[in-house]
C-alpha cells in the first residue's frame, strides 16, 4: 500500500455564527471555493489533475444543500471533470472526508484528492435540517432506547457528572484554551495555516478569566432532564462549550510517488485510521475508545505521539478522555481548541488537522493524533507522521 501524504492544509479564519460575524455575508459555497482556490494556488499544482473532492458538511439544507462540495469546486474554478461529494459523520464530516481521501490514495483510487469542509452556522442553524413535525428516529430505535437519548448539552452535563467533573475544572480548562489560542495569536504562530489576512479567529477571547467564566449561567438546564438525571449538576455554560462559527478548511492529499513526481514536499503521511461508536446517550465518549484503537492500528504508545488534537465540544469531553487515556493536557490542543477558536461543525475536521500538521512542524515533532466526538456515539480518530 503506497503512502498517502499531505502536502498542503489552508483554512479560514473562524467567524461567529451569527448575522454580525465576519463571515456571515459569505455563503457557504463562496467560503468554500475561496479555500480550495487558495489551497491549488499554495500547492502550485493544475486542479485538473485532483481526482475528487471530498467535503464534510453537517446541516446539508437550505444554503448547503445539493451537494455544495462540488457546487465549491466549479465556483473555485476547477475543471467541469472534476467531481466532487459531501460527506455526514456529523462533528467528524471532514476527518472522514480525510480517512477517504487518504485511504483513496493509499489504494490507488485516487492520485491527489482534496479533503474539506464547511459550515455556516449563522446562515445554516444547527439542527435546521430536521423540519418541524419529522422524526428522523424511526420507531425501532425507541424499542431499543425506551427511555430516549438526549442532546449535547444532557450528554455533556453526564459526562462531567460520571468523571466527577468540577465546574472549576471545566472553566480552568476553557480558559488555558483561550489563553492559548490567544498566545498563538499573537506569537503568529496561525500566520501559514489562515488563507486569508487581516482577520482573526473571531471568538477566542483574550480577556477572559477564570473569574469571568465562574459567572456564566449553566446553559442547558431543564426540569424534565433534571428529574431524570437527578445526579447531574448543570456546570456546562456558554464559556466551556464550544460557540457557533462560520469557516471552511481544506487539505491536499496524494501519492507519496505523486508528489514526488510533481516536484513536491510531502509534509505528512497517514499513520493510521479508526472510527468508532460509544453509548449514544453519553454521545461525546467514543473519542476515548477511538483513540486506544488507532493507537494499536498504528503500533504506538500514547508516549510515542507528540501532539494531540482532541476537539474541544465541550470542556468535560476533553477532560474525560484525559481521565481514561493518561495523556498529558501540555501536549492537547497546544494552539488552544474549538472551545475558543470555534466549531464550524463540518469543517472542523480538516480545520484541526490543518492546525495540528503546522504545530508539529513549528514543535519538530513526529507523530500527531487528532478525534472528534460525534453525535450518535461516534468519533474518528488519526495519526499522521510528520515528514
């Protein structure tokens, strides 16, 4: 099996996800095409040449309805032949639109692919696609599940309650996240991975506090979950859960061979790949489970890997997993996680990939290892070898 490598990885600024975002005049077609333009440009490579173009897209209605991957392409100029699809492992779309990508090539289906992503949450609300009166449940899932799942926020009120969670902790975490993103910031350390200038990741705050998210109202508390789950303690607020964001990512992926014949620096290979499923009423724990498999898919300890992306849903996701796996949190998110720089749902697989490949080559390290948590009970987990 040949390798499959990374030889370019762009993203956009992340912009709020609402009509005063900076990115919210831009629909999320344009958003896209903007980035594989740039990320073609970057690699100095003939778009006629990628064999497809994989998008992650999360609520694929309204504005990113009809296949918006390819609609993408041809606004950004590619050729009429080059195809195009979308993708839906919900918060995971574009990390699996990598695995395709890559598992592509390393196949031989493809030669050079794209693998991307793209949401508008402030033109495209989350959860728009379900209509009013439908179910997208079925009647036999409820067999199974009597007494119902529940949605993120009673997921993520459970986890901190079963790991015994502090709200302290979950807002010391939110705010190293903020302190981070911020430092890289202002170090310029985003400066290569953002297509374009003069704009900054529009929610990561670099005033906040411990003291100031200490003030913050717990943002999911119900009555009826509340006499259902009487052990939960309603500590998840706005400031240690993810916000709402526009953007777009997009990275370039071939044949080790490929690239090579083309003149270019591989900067990556695919190390290993594994997707997984969890409990659905907890939801965001598969990312624990996911990463003890792609760790032996790949040969590796959890020593071996030096970067670690773990997307930041919501602080207790992350701090859990920390709990089971035993990773050291100096080596999380070290560019700080979505819960500052933002959760463009079906973007940020290919988002945090594209940050995770840039902080491995500024760092020097060598194996990188980058899981989402999904709706559903799912994750996917990655490890690429930095080259």
């Amino acid at each position: 099996m040949r390798d499959a490598v990374i030889v370019e990885a762009v993203r956009t600024p992340l912009g709020k996800g609402k009509a005063n975002g900076a990115l919210h005049e831009d629909h999320p077609a344009d958003l896209l095409a903007r980035t594989l333009k740039t990320l073609v440009e970057r690699a100095g490579i003939d778009a006629a040449d990628v064999d497809d173009v994989i998008g992650g897209i999360v609520t694929q209605v309204g504005d990113q309805a009809l296949n918006l991957t390819r609609t993408a392409a041809l606004a950004a100029g590619f050729p009429e032949s080059v195809p195009a699809m979308t993708v839906d492992r919900q918060c995971g779309s574009s990390q699996q639109a990598l695995h395709i990508a890559a598992q592509g090539v390393q196949s031989g289906a493809y030669d050079i692919a794209i693998a991307c992503g793209v949401e508008s949450m402030s033109r495209v609300p989350m959860g728009a696609s379900v209509l009013p009166g439908s179910n997208p449940y079925g009647t036999m899932l409820g067999e199974r599940y009597p007494d119902g799942l529940v949605g993120q926020g009673i997921s993520a009120e459970l986890i901190a309650a079963r790991w015994g969670l502090s709200r302290e902790e979950l807002d010391a975490y939110a705010y190293e996240s903020h302190r981070r993103a911020a430092q890289a910031w202002k170090n310029g350390d985003f400066d290569r991975e953002v297509a374009w200038t003069g704009q900054r990741d529009e929610t990561v705050r670099p005033g906040t506090s411990p003291e100031v998210l200490a003030g913050l109202r717990p943002a999911y508390y119900d009555e009826r979950m509340a006499e259902r789950f009487p052990e939960i303690e309603w500590k998840i607020t706005a400031g240690n859960a993810s916000p709402i964001n526009d953007g777009a990512a997009a990275v370039l992926v071939m044949g080790a061979d490929v690239a090579g014949r083309l003149g270019l620096r591989p900067r990556a290979r695919f190390h290993a790949f594994a997707v997984t499923g969890d409990d659905p009423l907890l939801m965001l724990t598969a990312i624990i489970p996911a990463t003890g498999k792609v760790l032996r898919r790949a040969g590796l300890a959890l020593d071996d890997i030096d970067l670690f992306e773990v997307n930041e849903a919501f602080s207790p996701v992350v701090l859990a997993w920390q709990r089971e796996t035993g990773a050291d949190l100096a080596r999380v998110n070290v560019r700080g996680g979505a819960i500052a720089i933002g959760h463009p749902l079906g973007a940020s697989g290919a988002r945090i990939m594209t940050t995770l490949l840039h902080a491995l080559e500024d760092r020097g390290g060598r194996f990188g290892l980058q899981t989402m948590c999904e709706a559903g009970g799912l994750a996917n987990a990655t490890i690429v070898e930095r080259l």
